[in-house]
C-alpha cells in the first residue's frame, strides 16, 4: 500500500461499513436497515424530538431523515404527531414496539464495539474518541463555514 492510500477517511470508511454490515446481519429479523438503528438510539434518549431536531442532531439531511423515519413507522417502531406549535413540523416518538427492540439494538452495538477494539487498550481507545471528537468537531465547524459563504 502506498502512502496516498493511507488516509484517515479511508479507515474511517471501511471501519464505517463493516460495522453497517454487522448492525444491518444482527438487526436483520426486526428489519432495521442500515442506520436506522440510529434513530431509534436517538428516540430512546430524547423521545418526541422533532424530525428536525434529528437531523440536526444527527448532522444529515431532512430528506435521509424523513426517509428513515417513514421506513419506521411502517415498521410499527415509531409515531409521528403533528407539533402543536407548529403545525407544520412532527414530533416523533417511540412506539411500545420501538422501546422494546432498544435493549436488542444496544447490545449488537456494544457487541460491535467489543469486536472493533479488541487488543486495544482502554487509554489508546479514549484518546481515538479524544481525537475522532475534535475530528468532528472540525468538520463540522469547516461544514458551518462552507455553508456561510455565498
């Protein structure tokens, strides 16, 4: 392997997908696709947010979102309501079927997480989350900037 080849976001991309695929296998019999689980995640914490506030939160855009929410609530996992405060904006919540499909969600999560820092030790996998926070944060900021200019 050449040195172009080795970029921060091409281990960022395979670590990405591989933990896509393993989430979509061990979520597959409640028909959580890739990343949806996420949403869910999110829910379990702050249950009758806004789809805004998801994308925001999530940092994507309100199209993904509204396409993974619709895929939920036809799955029976969550609900929307039209905000009272604005009628042109829906809370969403968890459905008694989306609390219940968390613990199963969390677990592959924590599964993965086992998997993906094995032989690494516990100061090497807090400086990684030191630094992938700072990683983001600078994306983040650079996305901010570059969506202020004209």
């Amino acid at each position: 392997m050449n040195a172009s080849e080795l970029t921060i976001g091409r281990w960022i991309s395979i670590i990405h997908r591989h933990r896509q695929n393993y989430l979509t296998k061990r979520l597959e019999a409640y028909r959580i696709g890739s990343g949806q689980h996420v949403f869910l995640m999110i829910l379990s914490r702050h249950d009758g947010i806004s789809q805004e506030q998801l994308s925001e939160y999530m940092k994507i855009d309100k199209a993904t979102t509204a396409k993974a929410i619709k895929k939920l609530e036809n799955e029976g996992y969550i609900r929307r309501e039209v905000d009272p405060r604005d009628k042109r904006a829906y809370k969403v919540f968890l459905t008694p079927k989306g609390v219940e499909v968390i613990p199963a969600i969390k677990e592959a999560i924590q599964d993965w997480e086992r998997m993906a820092t094995n032989n690494i030790s516990e100061d090497e996998i807090m400086l990684l989350m030191e630094i992938l926070g700072k990683m983001a944060e600078n994306a983040c900021e650079f996305k901010e900037k570059r969506c202020d200019k004209p």
